[in-house]
C-alpha cells in the first residue's frame, strides 16, 4: 500500500485507509477529540462551528430527559404472595431493560427486609400464643 493513500494517528502510527474520520477539535483535556464525522465534515456534531446551538439544546435537552426517572407505583408487600410477585415483576423489568439493575437490586432487598420483619412479627406472635396455651390446664 502506498503512503499517500495512510493517515497518521495520535500515537503517530499508520492508520489503515479503512479508519474512520475524526473530528479535528480537543477536548477540555486539550486531547483531540475522537469523535467520527459526516463524510466531508471537519468536525463532530458537539465542535462544529456551525451547530453551537443545536449542540447547546441537545445537551440541554438531553440533561433534563434523564435528571428525574418517573415515580415508581407503589408496592403493596403485606402478603408473602405480594411480596412473591413483587420480586417476579421486578425480575422482569430488570430483564426486559424497563428499569435499572440496581434499582431491582434495591427493591429485591427491601422484599427480603420487609419478609425479615414480618417473620419476627409471626415469630413474636407464635411465643405468645405458645405461652397462654401452655398457662391453661
């Protein structure tokens, strides 16, 4: 292959004619920038002169769509079957990419919390029915 047809890369190495353009402009970091551009651009969507504005509304815009997630409903984990489907449901969200892994962590937690205190609430309950039988003649 001949030279004319090779680019050099930031490291100073060839890069193969099959390489993807990138944007002539730095980062904050004075590093250039690695982001492809349109065929016959110089620069990426973010640095082009051109598009200081549209690039502005997208950051913006992009910003607020993910800076407050929706409000879950909430869930009813008074039954050890609500507490079943509850961690089904979760488990299904996770996998269908509805809701975030740690957020089905945390749910899947809080059930097994919840179960902690219920369990102690009937243990608690079970002694003391154990003791007034156990008073009777």
């Amino acid at each position: 292959m001949d030279d004319q047809h090779m680019t050099e890369g930031t490291d100073n190495l060839p890069l193969s004619p099959t390489s993807k353009q990138t944007c002539r402009a730095h980062n904050a970091a004075g590093k250039p920038c690695r982001a492809g551009v349109r065929p016959g651009a110089a620069y990426c969507f973010q640095h082009d002169p051109a598009r200081v504005g549209a690039a502005q509304a997208a950051r913006v815009a992009g910003g607020k769509a993910r800076a407050k997630p929706a409000p879950a409903p909430p869930i009813d984990l008074s039954t050890p079957e609500l507490q079943r489907r509850a961690i089904e449901e979760t488990i299904d969200r996770v996998r269908r990419g509805d809701e975030p892994l740690n957020i089905g962590r945390f749910v899947i937690y809080a059930i097994s919390v919840v179960r902690g205190v219920f369990e102690d609430d009937l243990l608690a309950r079970l002694e003391a029915l154990e003791a007034r039988h156990a008073q009777k003649p």
